[in-house]
C-alpha cells in the first residue's frame, strides 16, 4: 500500500472552492511527493484530497492571513502513487516492519494509533487499510472487516450535494475488503456488501463493482464449503493485474489460490493460480515470497523438484517474513529427507555417486531443518522442525562407516 498527507478538514473547502491558509505554515520540507504512472520524477506539494476522480494539491506554503490558492488537480487514472510526509517515521514505519517480519498484531496496533491519533485523512485512510489488511494476515477476520469499515462509513463522499463529492479513490476497495473479510468471518453481511456493490453497478455503472460482488460471493460460497459456486463465482472476477487494479487482483487471486489448496485441497487447480500471480507480478517482487511458498507447498504432492525450486527460492530473496522462511525450510527439508530415503531404500548405497548423493541430500536437510527449527518462537514450524530433526538421528560421521543392518532372524521352520 502506498498511502500519504494533509486532508480530514479540507474536503468542505475544497467543494467551496478555497482552501485553509493555516494548514500550509509549516517547514520547506514538509511536502507530500505525487508520482504519476510511468514516471519516476514526482510533484511536490500539499495532498488536500484522493477522490476517485482527482487528487488535489497545492504546491505552496500559504502564511496565515494570505488569500487561499486554488488547488491543482492529477487525474487518479494517471496516478501511480503518493508518498505523504510523516511516512519516513512514526507508527507507519513501524508498522511496515513488523508487517515484513510477520508481526501482524503488532503492526496493526500501529496502524490503529495512527487512525486514532492521527490528524490527517492519509492516516485515517490509509492507517485503517493498513490495520484491516494485518488483522487479515493474522486471521481476525471480523475486526479487519471493522477496520475497513472506517474508510467506507466515512470517506463515502456526497454524490448528491452541489456539486458532488466523489468518493476516496480507496472507498470501492475498502467496501469490496470489508465484503470479503466478512464472508471469511461467515457473517451474513456479506450479502449485504455484495448486494450493495451490484446495486452500485445497477444504478451508477461503477466500475468494477460487479467483479468485487462476485469475488464477495466467492467468498460466501467458501465460507460454506461450496466449490461449485465458488469457481462460478471466480471465474466472473475480471480484475486487470495492471494499472489500478493491481491490488485487488492481486490479492483476490491469491484469496483463491489459498482457499483452493486450504480448503478444497485442489492442489493442482491452486498450482495454476499461483503461476497466474507470478506471471502478472511484474516488478512488483515483494509479493513474490508468499506465491512462491504458496506454490511450493501445492507441488509437495505431485511434483517434488518444481515444489523444492519455489521452496529454496524464499532463502535467495531480499523479501520474506521469518515466518514464511521457517515454513519453506521446514517443507523443503522434508522433500530432501524423502528423496535420500527413496534413493537408499533402492539399494542405493550400494552405488558409490548414489550414496554420496544419499549423504548430502540428507546433510541438506538436517542443515534446513535446523534453519526452521531457530524460526519465530510462536511459530508451530518450529516444533515441527524439531520432531523432524528427532526422526533423523545422529549425523554420520566422516569417514566412519555407517553400521550395517541387523541381520534378519533365520525363518522359523514349520513344526519347531
């Protein structure tokens, strides 16, 4: 998420067409950076709103007691990000490290002060969204429904004033968020955001609802086990991994990438998925380490040495939690040990290539399963990856025999 500056009190007066002169009385530095699409340079100046038409700003310190400029204007569709000031410190930075590192509930919190404590729309907005999307990771899924409920009760906009107030250009995804997290919490307003995202699509042609309904949907039918109706669901979801949309295809194909393989164990089914997402991220590599694991976890069953690629791929990122690392470790430490033993128990250590090949798989996989087993405490791959490790022994030693097999008792003869 990218998320920014100064606003709550400036929506009014925008529509007025003025805007406050003390708000702008503060240090040359204080600016927010707008960065168009394809563009690397960025426009310095004062955010006064993200509506889903404009984002307006003023370039200006306005000195109290000075006439009010008029604000100037980027198109949303030509928007690629803001980046506010406040963003280099406080709870936001805080946040997004202990979001990185896997802390959800900790960096939820901090987005919460933000939303609490926080003086400009950018924090409200973007510190709610931030929160719904931790507490999401986290699996409470009811308060990160609660959480985007914030930006969606009150940054709706006024489409019926004169003249009309667009909406935040992150309302439509809040509400579609709120729908979905809803329907994971199995509540039954669920239907009542999708039914609301249809009528938006009724009666304002807003584009974009009709998908967000039917990904809602999807989520309601998997919520009640329902795999028919949510692949019939799925498949009316047109969301563009380019452009705006980025986002929300990204995360609703990701929803069903998981809900395939968690829930309907539709392995081969959530592989495609995975792959669609590595296809469509683009330079977007962060979001790479929880597809890659994803996909790897999927091939466990049917496809051992494309699952170990994904998996060992976690360790050659710069992105990552600790905690999805652990869970790759932990599963690609469990490949190799296999393979060894598949290898071994073909007589292969009779093979001198196969038994060094034996060897250093499982050597491998002791130094992966020790890797996970020094994961996250809170971690459960953790204590997986010492029952792991307890299944191996001891480790050979170098240029010590291994001791051969007992030899088998002499078949008892008949009548003795």
């Amino acid at each position: 998420m990218n998320h920014r500056h100064p606003i709550l009190s400036l929506l009014a007066l925008v529509a007025l067409g003025g805007v406050s002169t003390t708000l702008y009385a503060a240090d040359a530095d204080d600016r927010d950076r707008i960065y168009r699409t394809g563009n690397a340079s960025y426009i310095l100046g004062y955010v006064i709103s993200e509506t889903t038409d404009t984002v307006s700003y003023v370039t200006l310190r306005m000195p109290a007691g000075t006439i009010p400029i008029q604000p100037q204007h980027v198109r949303t569709s030509e928007l690629d990000h803001i980046v506010y000031y406040g963003m280099q410190s406080g709870h936001w930075v805080k946040g997004q490290e202990d979001r990185e590192s896997g802390n959800f509930d900790s960096a939820a919190e901090h987005f919460n002060q933000m939303v609490t404590l926080g003086t400009h729309e950018w924090e409200k907005v973007y510190g709610s969204i931030a929160q719904g999307e931790c507490l999401e990771l986290a699996g409470h899924f009811a308060e990160a429904a609660a959480a985007y409920d914030v930006v969606v009760k009150n940054y709706a906009g006024k489409p019926t004033s004169n003249p009309p107030i667009p909406p935040n250009r992150l309302w439509l995804d809040s509400l579609y968020h709120e729908g979905l997290c809803l329907a994971e919490a199995k509540s039954p307003d669920a239907n009542k955001v999708a039914d609301r995202l249809e009528e938006l699509d009724r009666k304002e042609n807003l584009l974009g609802s009709q998908s967000r309904a039917s990904a809602i949907r999807a989520g309601i039918a998997a919520s009640e086990g329902n795999l028919n109706a949510f692949l019939d669901n799925m498949k009316k979801v047109t969301f563009n991994p380019n452009g705006s949309d980025h986002e929300v295809w990204f995360t609703f194909n990701l929803y069903c990438a998981e809900t395939l393989r968690l829930i309907f164990h539709q392995n081969k089914e959530a592989a495609s998925v995975y792959r669609n997402l590595l296809s469509g991220l683009g330079e977007d590599v962060s979001k790479l380490p929880r597809v890659s694991l994803g996909l790897g976890l999927c091939l466990m069953d049917h496809d051992r040495s494309g699952a170990l690629i994904e998996l060992l791929k976690l360790d050659l990122m710069p992105y990552g939690s600790a905690d999805q690392k652990c869970e790759a470790r932990l599963n690609a430490a469990r490949l190799l040990w296999a393979e060894a033993q598949a290898v071994r128990s073909a007589a292969g250590m009779k093979n001198p290539s196969k038994a060094q090949f034996v060897l250093q798989t499982e050597s491998s996989a002791r130094f992966l399963a020790g890797a996970a087993s020094e994961g996250p405490a809170k971690n459960p791959n953790v204590a997986l990856a010492h029952t792991l490790m307890d299944t191996f022994g001891p480790e050979p030693v170098a240029g010590v025999p291994e001791p051969a097999p007992a030899p088998k008792p002499p078949a008892t003869q008949p009548g003795h």
